[in-house]
C-alpha cells in the first residue's frame, strides 16, 4: 500500500509539472502572438535580476560569468519544477489546492509583466491565457488520477493488461495519455514559441513603441536629386533592401532603458549617458551612404540612408580626450570593437554621429537598435559599431579592434567607386535607345564627373543627379544607342578633388576593393 501511495504521489507531481509546462507554453504562445515582452518565465527573470541585491549580482556574476543569465534562469526553471511538483501533489491530496497555487503564481507572474517598463493591458493576455491552460489541466489529470486510485483499490487484483479491471485500466490510461500528450504539446508550443520569439526579438515591440524627439533639422533633398531610370538603385535605400553587415549570431536585443553609453579610457573625466540624455541632446538628420570593406567592384554592400543622430564629438567633448590619444575603440554589447581615428571623431567638418534612427524609422533591431556610430567616409567595420555601448579613447599602439588581427588594415577610408545597375550582364537589352545607369560614390569629397565608356572608345559624360551632400551617393545615367552584339561598357568617377577613381583592381582585403567596374552586356 505504502509503495502503491508513493506512486500516485508521483504521478501527481508529474500532473503538476506537466501543468506548469502547458502554463508556461500557452502563455508563451499567446505573448508571441499579442505581446512579446509578456513572457512570464522571461519577466520573471528579470524582474529577479531587477531586485537582486548589488552583492548578491556581484556573486552571481563572479561565480557565473558571462553565464550568470543562463544560471538565473536555471535556478528559476529548478524553482517552477518544485513549485509545480508540490501544487501537483496538493492538488491530489486536498483538490483544488493545487489548481489555488496555480492562480496564484498567473497572479504574480502577471505583477511581473504588468510592472516592468511599456507594459500595455495585452501584457495581461500571456499569464491569463497560461493560467487558465494550466488551471484546466490540473484539474483535469487531478481527477483522472483520484479515478485511476479509486480504480485500484476496489480493484486491487488489476493486472498490467488490466484484463481484469476494465475500469481501473481505462482510468489509468486516460491519466496518463492525458499526461503524455499534455506534457509532448507543452514542449512543442513552448520551446517552438520561445524559439521564433527569441529570435523574432521582444524588443521589436519596444521600438514600435518607441518615441523619439521631433528632428531640428532636415536633410533638404534638393530637386533633380533622384532620377527615374528602370533598374537603377533609389537615392534612399529602404531599410528593408539595406545591406547587413555584422558578426553577431543572434540579433542583441536592447532595451533602450536599460542602455547606456559609457566614454571613457584617455579622457579627463568618465562619460555615461542614457537613451533619453542621449536624444535628449536634440536630433538632426544627416544623409551619409555607409559602405562595407567588403563590397566587391559593382558589388551591393552599400546603402544611403538618412539618420538621426547626434555629432559624436559634442559627447567626446563632454569627456576630454587627453593629449597622446589618436584612436577611439568603439564598443558593440555583443563584444565587436571597431578603431576610429580620434581627430576623424573630433573634426567639425565630419559628421560622425551616434545615429538613432533610419530613414525616419527608430533604426531596425539588425542595424544597430537602439544606437550605433556612422562615420562619412569610413568603411563600416572601422566605424559604423552597431548596438554601441561604450567609447574608449586610446590609441592605435595600445588597442586593436576586431577585424584588425584578422587581415584587415587598423585605418581604412571608403575608396571612391562607381557602379552599374543597369543594362546587367546577362541579361540581354534591344538594339536601339538604351540607358546606361548606376551610382558613384566619394565621401566626404564628392563626385565631380562620372564617364562612361563603350568598347574601350572615348570616354562619355554621364549626366549626374543633384547630390544630397558630400556624404551622399550620387545616380549617374547615360543613353546609348546600342547596336545589336555584346559590348564592353566601363564606368570610372573623379571626385571634386579631380582625383580620378583608381583603375587598378584591388581585393577587397586588406582596406577595400578597387578598380572601375566594366560589363559585357549583350544587345539583340
Ligand atoms: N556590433 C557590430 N557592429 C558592426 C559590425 C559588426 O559585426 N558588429 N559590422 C560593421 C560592418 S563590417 C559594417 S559594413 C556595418 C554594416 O552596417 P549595416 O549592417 O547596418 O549595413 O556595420 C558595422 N558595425
Ligand atoms: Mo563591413
């Protein structure tokens, strides 16, 4: 009897956990459809790191690392186990206490979602759908267990085959397929919504809700700055179309309440600053085309945006950088690091900025949410740190950012480049009228000409669109009568410098590609 006690014991504290486990998954479920940041397990979480005591995060941090956060959560995880072995087995001996613990904890969990920061009434949904999931089946496997018992001590001669104690059998079976099929679903809608959540990212809905200061000032687009030309590239490169670039494996997700921006190494005194003192400093707009090291002659790793931001060296400013400092080390939360000349910061004609927003949107999670760096005339992995959260003023001797051992020159200005969008090779074009189009690009100098030539003949003037600025790309299009055969055509810039683009190809390592871009295009 004692053995057979300890059984149904068992059982029940399984009932329990497998009711905490479809609480958890339907609340999980229910947040990712309406409310993302409303994971009860996740706010939770958090909520406990809000209110561990400094020393206590200290220890945390010291014994765990980097891991602290995964050892947070497995203690968390290890204290639903037991909360919902106990509720399981209260809910067996004194009905419906279990289902009582269960209220309770939708309760407190909901406290925990509701309280934390741009929490909205659909936060209320994921620990009220995951309550009433979970109160329902402890309820549920709570009588079919007490059934099951009652089966077995009338019948106490049940067999395994339950040939003789149909009954007992059925009821047995019904409380554990119940519990199988109970404990299998939870799984599967729990970690799979976990899952498209965590990599969908919570914080999507805190930059939907997001509002920044209105701008001072506006990029003025002048007329003629944007030509209609089928198959070239827009002026303004959606967000959706930008290139992306980065290192990270995961997107980070940051809350902008949480983050700061932190100034520091060589400087006369430490800088931290808030999201809001951040954008509280005032916005501007700024057009600046960012463009990758890695982008190949005639290659689509580089966009044009127009940012929100604020001029990095009105911050570096506030922190004194001290004489002998020649570099800053930017610093992304997921680690990356890139090395910018100080005086490229520091220079009143450059507008490097702390950007906040793209193309009138808070920028996207993959491009750098809630801040990044994006510095005219500079390759992107040498300036442009995403998910930046720390400068640290030092100098090219003493630091090296991360693609700097890894084959990639410490300095590296965007070499100026021209590129054709249109006609492609490959893709045949009719005799007759064709436009020849694509972009240029110098920042920070500007282009001054774009020639086009056909079959290695004359160079021909190609019209420019009205640029932006100097940071800006610029559209260049031709008309050609072709005639039908394949063509070579080039394409080379100069800048307002008179500097002609350089001719000589160039791998992309170790400071970016080079050459003028000559297609084959084949017109019938
Ligand atoms: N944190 C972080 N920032 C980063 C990178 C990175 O790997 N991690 N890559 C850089 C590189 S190489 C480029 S070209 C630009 C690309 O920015 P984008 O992805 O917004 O186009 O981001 C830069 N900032
Ligand atoms: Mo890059």
């Amino acid at each position: 009897m004692a053995a057979r006690r300890k059984t149904f014991t068992a059982w029940s504290a399984v009932a329990g956990i497998v009711s905490a486990a479809a609480f958890l998954a339907a609340a999980e479920l229910v947040a990712l459809l309406v409310a993302p940041q409303a994971s009860p397990l996740l706010a939770v979480g958090s909520f406990v790191i809000d209110i561990v005591p400094q020393p206590l995060k200290e220890f945390a941090i010291s014994t765990f690392g980097e891991n602290d956060k995964i050892a947070l959560l497995v203690g968390l995880g290890l204290a639903v186990v037991i909360a919902s072995a106990i509720a399981g087995i209260l809910e067996y001996v004194r009905p419906p206490l279990g289902a009582v613990l269960l209220v309770v904890a939708g309760v407190l969990s909901g406290a925990a979602i509701l309280t934390r920061a741009g929490a909205g009434f659909l936060s209320a949904l994921p620990p009220l759908a995951g309550t009433i999931v979970g109160v329902v089946l402890i309820l549920m496997l709570g009588r079919r267990l007490r059934a099951w018992r009652d089966g077995a001590t009338t019948a106490p001669s049940e067999s395994d085959s339950g040939e003789g104690a149909p009954t007992a059998g059925a009821s047995r079976r019904g409380f554990l397929g119940m519990t199988a099929i109970a404990a299998l679903a939870s799984v599967v809608v729990g970690v799979g919504s976990r899952v498209i959540s965590a990599t969908t990212s919570s914080i999507a809905a805190v930059r939907d809700a997001i509002q920044l200061p209105a701008v001072r000032s506006t990029v003025t687009v002048p007329a003629g700055a944007e030509a209609d030309v089928e198959g070239l590239s827009p002026l303004f490169t959606p967000n959706a179309d930008f290139y992306r670039v980065d290192t990270a494996l995961t997107v980070p997700s940051i809350d902008p309440s949480t983050w700061s921006l932190v100034i520091d190494g060589m400087v006369d005194q430490r800088v931290e600053l808030s999201f809001d003192d951040l954008v509280g400093m005032g916005l501007d707009e700024y057009g600046i085309t960012l463009t990758c090291v890695s982008n190949e002659v005639g290659g689509g790793l580089v966009g044009n945006a127009i940012w929100q931001g604020v001029p990095i060296r009105d911050i570096l400013a506030m922190a004194g950088p001290q004489a002998g400092a020649d570099m800053v080390l930017s610093r992304s939360v997921d680690g990356y690091t890139a090395s910018t000349p100080l005086d490229t910061l520091t220079d009143d004609n450059r507008d490097a900025i702390f950007a906040v927003a793209m193309n009138g949107e808070p920028l996207p999670l993959e491009h750098g949410f809630p801040v990044r760096m994006v510095v005219p005339g500079l390759y992107g992995y040498v300036s442009a740190t995403k998910w930046v959260t720390e400068l640290k003023v030092t100098t090219f001797a003493a630091d090296e950012a991360y693609w700097t051992p890894r084959g990639y020159a410490a300095e590296a200005p965007i070499k100026m480049s021209s590129r054709i969008d249109t006609p492609r090779s490959g893709t045949p074009v009719t005799a007759g009228t064709v436009p020849i189009a694509g972009m240029a690009w110098a920042q920070t100098t500007g282009i001054q000409s774009v020639e086009v030539s056909i079959d290695d003949g004359d160079w021909q003037q190609a019209n420019l669109s009205t640029p932006v600025n100097a940071d800006t790309w610029v559209q260049w299009w031709l008309e050609w009568q072709a005639e039908a055969g394949t063509h070579y055509v080039t394409v080379r810039a100069t800048d307002k410098n008179g500097q002609v683009q350089i001719e000589d190809r160039a791998p992309i390592a170790p400071d970016g590609s080079s050459g003028w871009q000559r297609t084959l295009v084949t017109v019938r």
